[in-house]
C-alpha cells in the first residue's frame, strides 16, 4: 500500500507518514509498529525525565551558572558528586533549553543567557606589512623543551585591553591548567618582567621549572626571569599559537570577563583574581570534573596564591 493511501485511511498528511516510517524503521528499512511504538514510549519517558525541573536542580543549576561554569561543566559535577540520582542530574543539552525557554518567557531570568559562552569567529591572521622588520635574538626553541610530564611548567602571554589601554599578563601551569593573571600597564620586556616577578613570587622553586612565550618582543627579557627563579624559558615558532594551546584557551576563558571592547584603564588587581578564582574552580572534563585547585590538592601540589 502507498504512503498516500495510508495516510487518507489515517487521516494524516503523507508527510506525517513518511516521517513516522523514516524515524522508526530499523536499520535495514523495515517499519514494524509495535517497535515503533516502544520507541515512542521510550522516547516520552525520557523527555518527561530530561524537564523535571526539582529545586535542588533549579538553585544548583542558576548557581554555578553565575559562576561562569558552563552546561557541560555543571552537568558532568553532578554526575561526579551524585551518581546516578535522577533527581540529581540532568544532561548538559536539558541546561540550554532550560536557559533558552526561561530567557523567552522571564525577563528575570534572561540575565542568565549572559554566562553562557558562545562561540566566537576565528581571527583573521595578521596582515603582512613592508615595514622595517624588527631583529629578533637568538631565543631557545620549543623544539628544545623537555617532555613535561609534571608540574611546574608554564605557559605565558599578554591579554589586550581596547586600544591599548592597558594588558593582563597570564600564565598558565600546562599539567594542571591553574591560572595566575596580573595588571601589566604597558606591553615592554621591563613591565612584563616586573609582572612576572610579582606574579611567580608565591610559587615554590619545584613549582616554576620552565615557562613557554610567543615571540612578542615584549618576552625578550627571559634571561632575567630565568636567572631571578632558576627557571628555563623556550619560544614557540612565529605564527603558531597552537603551541600555545592551553594559555589561547585560557585567555579565551579570562575574555568572558574581560571582552575585547573593553578598555583596561584603572582595571583593579582585585577584580583579575575574582574572574582567576572563578576559572580555577570550575570543574574540568578531562580531570572527570573536579576542579583545578582540587586536581592539584590531588597530586599533593599547593601553595599560598590568591588565585584559588
């Protein structure tokens, strides 16, 4: 029999029937109605299960919400804490519905919209100038780097205020992702090393083993650094964030804080470490959600930081 001949015995459209055969057949083709069915039912328990809003769910999911966790993020923290409760969990996908309906229905909860992070354009590379070229020292490669298979090797860069307005220097520890961050007023080899002095200050000599830049000139300094801590500095080759990763990533992080448009002039110290500690706390994927200060707790690595 045809679509369109079940469909007038049915009384649906022959599209209606057409999608029901395509969504419910089996792999080979074959649609079998009690199967279909079953799938069916299967399907409404699920959702029924994926709306159930409980309080505990509602206050836990708006909470870490303002603490910039992401979907995911939360979603994975509850399956960590609690098992399997289902009153206590809820996918990641559930979350963005949830934020979505509630941002169309309650002016009072749209502001939770701004704490989801969205993705962004890539940059467009930097365009080739026939200006003078800057000469550039002989720096140590990357390529020299030891395999760091502990703590205690960093990552560094600088973060843009609007038109210059002002820098954050970031670094970040490659095993366990733990960020500082620091005001830096002007982009020159002299206030980036004063920055870094101040910024590694806290961190125990076995804790600071080597730290990785781009070849901004802004890092050409790295003698002074790596004779002040005892450390050891590698560049990465022009052009290649990527070896980067983890400090790029990162910086991404710290840009929901501080967005490209926004100047930092008069930025305070104290309102970098509140969006540091924010980052730091937040549970990771790859470390089966805890978080950054607990994987290094973990692996017996702490010290004094108001980063954490």
């Amino acid at each position: 029999m045809s679509i369109r001949k079940i469909a007038g015995l049915l009384g649906y459209s022959p599209a209606a029937i057409s999608k029901e055969i395509r969504r419910n057949s089996n792999k080979n083709g074959i649609y079998d109605a009690r199967a279909a069915q079953r799938r069916a039912d299967w399907r409404a328990a699920k959702d029924k299960n994926a709306n159930k809003r409980t309080p505990f769910l509602l206050t836990y999911v708006q909470e870490k919400l303002r603490a910039y966790w992401s979907p995911e993020q939360i979603s994975g923290r509850l399956k960590q804490e609690f098992g399997d409760d289902p009153e206590r969990n809820i996918s990641f996908k559930s979350i963005y519905r949830w934020i979505v309906k509630d941002s169309q229905k309650s002016e009072k909860r749209r502001p939770l919209m701004g704490y989801i992070r969205y993705l962004r354009h890539k940059r467009a590379g930097k365009r080739l100038t026939h200006g003078k070229e800057i000469s550039k020292p002989q720096l140590p490669s990357i390529t020299s780097r030891p395999v760091d298979d502990c703590h205690g090797h960093w990552e560094c860069d600088l973060v843009h205020g609007k038109n210059g307005s002002g820098f954050i220097l970031t670094a970040v520890e490659r095993k366990s992702g733990f960020l500082m961050a620091t005001c830096c007023a002007r982009r020159t080899s002299q206030d980036v090393s004063a920055a870094l002095k101040e910024l590694f200050s806290c961190v125990p000599k076995r804790f600071f083993k080597s730290i990785t830049y781009d070849q901004g000139k802004e890092f050409f300094n790295y003698q002074q650094i790596d004779e002040y801590f005892g450390t050891a500095s590698y560049f990465c080759h022009a052009g290649c964030p990527g070896e980067r990763g983890l400090n790029e990533q990162t910086n991404g992080l710290l840009r929901q804080f501080f967005p490209r448009f926004r100047s930092f002039k008069g930025l305070e110290r104290s309102e970098i470490e509140r969006a540091v500690a924010l980052i730091n706390h937040r549970p990771r994927k790859k470390f089966s959600y805890k978080t950054t200060v607990e994987k290094m707790k973990e692996d017996g690595v702490f010290f004094v930081s108001t980063f954490v």
